[in-house]
C-alpha cells in the first residue's frame, strides 16, 4: 500500500521531518537523514560569523531531502517575509516555515502576525507551513490564506515534553482539511507515535534527535515510530479505553473447575 | 570608504561586493547578500561597486529547527 501525502507541489511518503539544529557535529546531518529517511529538513538564516570558521550546512544536506528554511528570529510578519525573500533567493526552492515569536521564555508563536505573513507570502508563491499555537479558530483563516499545511506545536520547543495540547491538536485534525504536522515540544519516540496515532500527517521533530548521544539512531527510532504510529491510525483501531480490566482469554472451561 | 557589513561600520579598499564577500567569508557559495535592503542575485556579485555608505547584510544558513 502506497501512502503518500502531498504538501505543495512535493510528495512525501516519510511523516519525520526534522531539523539541523543542535547536531554536536554537522557530519551526523547525512547519516541521521540516511537512518530516517527523513524527507524533509528545517534550516535557519542567520549573520555569517565572521570570527568562527563557518561552514555552509547545506553542502550536508542530501540534494533529494526537501529544505524548510524557517524564519526564526521574526519578532514580526515583516520580518519573517524578509527572511523568506531572502531564504528564497539562496535557491532553496519555495517552501517556507514561518514562525513568528515575541516570548523568549516560553517561545511561543505569534498566530496573527504568522498568518499576517502566510497570506503575503503564499501570494508570492511561496509553500508555507505556518508554526502556531493550536487553535482552531485560525484553522478557516490559514486556509484561506493558502497555507500549505498547519504546524501546531506539542508543547515548548526543545522541552521534551510531548503532546500537552493533545484535545486541541485533534480538533485540528478532525476539522482541519490541511495536513496537520506537529511541531515542537516532541522529545520521545513514543510521542511522535502518539501523534501519529492521532491522525496527524506527519511530525516535526529537531532537538530530540539531534541532541541524543547517537542522533542517528535517534533518527532511525523516530523514523520507526512514526510508522508504526501511522500504521495504527490506518487499521483505525476502536479498543475502547476501559479502567478495569477485559479479558482476552475465555473466562470458562478452566482446568479443574467443578460444578 | 566607509561601509556597513552586518550592522557594523568598517572601512575597506574592496571595490565589489564579490571582493568583499570573499575577503570576509573566505567563500562565496552558500552566502546570500542583502545589499542596502534588498536581496543581491549572485550573477550581480562581481558588477555591483561597493561605495561610500553602504550596507550589507551577509548571511547564510545555519542549523535551526
């Protein structure tokens, strides 16, 4: 069975994305993505440090994985379509992840001025995958805009902390004609299967993997739980939750029982 | 002349903007240019002449999530 999903003019048929950040060192960059099979890989803009020998991340990457350059560092839409213009024009093709955050502590997403940017940029051509905090009142209006799926977040980025907006994130998934992509906050393997689990097309997962001790296998556990966890959405799996118990053996016909 | 390189003011004896960029960086692949607010095109590196005043913003991609 061929399960594949599309988000812009791109088909997928790995649900991992992941991120660059982090890595202890580049080198595990290709080795992570060969592991995964991770389809699609998140990058960030920034000055060049002139006093640090840099290098251009890109050349790790694999021509074949999709780039999302994600605008962090916009406090606002303005700048955030600045970074995607600029982003664009570095030949990384038109997808683009906005986020847009003014709370350093929490991190959190800015949903108007994210989607402020969504719709001048989705006029500009760009694939945009809005990073937002979940709320379903602005599922209508990233669809208008022309959003190319919807990235709520799980919980803090970098927290590990999982799905903690658990009953919003399926209110998204259920109302929702845009793919949904969890982003942020996922720090276990059994997370991103829950999020699976829950219909989401795909996750987002960044500092989990790449600040484990082994990024690679960290990269090929993810990989495999978001299978499996998509694998249980499709067989559509009605087990009630139950607090007491339900046997599975018959409760009859027991050896020695007397009448 | 006096120009701008990432917010800070420096002087230097480069006459273009792809000069600059090599001097500064020591590379010219993976480098996108903003050159006095808005995006320079590689193709332009080697015809545009740096003068007095202006700013540039040198930038390239970093890992990030």
């Amino acid at each position: 069975m061929k399960d594949v999903f599309k988000i812009g003019n791109k088909e997928f048929t790995n649900r991992l994305f992941t991120g660059t950040g982090k890595f202890a060192s580049k080198k595990f960059i290709p080795l992570m993505l060969e592991a995964s099979g991770s389809e699609m890989i998140t990058v960030a803009l920034r000055r060049v440090d002139f006093s640090a020998g840099d290098e251009n991340i890109l050349s790790y990457i694999p021509k074949n994985v999709v780039l999302l350059p994600n605008t962090s560092g916009a406090r606002n839409s303005a700048e955030a379509v600045r970074i995607a213009n600029i982003a664009r024009e570095a030949g990384c093709g038109d997808f683009i992840k906005i986020e847009v955050i003014n709370d350093s502590r929490y991190l959190m997403p800015d949903n108007m001025e994210t989607l402020k940017a969504t719709e001048i940029l989705v006029k500009d051509g760009f694939t945009v995958l809005p990073y937002v905090m979940p709320d379903v009142s602005f599922i209508k209006r990233f669809e208008d805009a022309g959003a190319a799926a919807i990235m709520p977040l799980g919980s803090a980025i970098g927290s590990n902390r999982g799905i903690r907006t658990k009953e919003i994130i399926s209110m998204l998934i259920e109302l929702s004609r845009l793919p949904i992509i969890v982003d942020a906050g996922i720090g276990r393997p059994s997370q991103a299967a829950e999020a699976m689990e829950m219909g989401a097309a795909a996750v987002l997962v960044n500092t989990a993997i790449s600040s484990a001790e082994d990024p690679v296998t960290a990269g090929k556990a993810f990989s495999l739980a978001v299978q499996a966890g998509r694998m249980a959405y499709l067989a559509d799996m009605r087990g009630e939750i139950t607090s007491g118990a339900v046997a599975s053996s018959p409760l009859t016909g027991f050896l020695g029982e007397r009448k | 002349m006096r120009i701008s390189v990432n917010g800070t003011p420096e002087n230097t004896d480069e006459l273009t903007v792809a000069s600059l960029i090599l001097v500064k960086t020591g590379r010219l692949d993976g480098i996108v240019v903003e050159y006095n607010g808005s995006v320079l095109k590689k193709v332009l590196w080697d015809s545009t002449y740096l003068k007095e005043n202006d700013e540039l913003e040198l930038l390239s991609f970093v890992g990030g999530g």
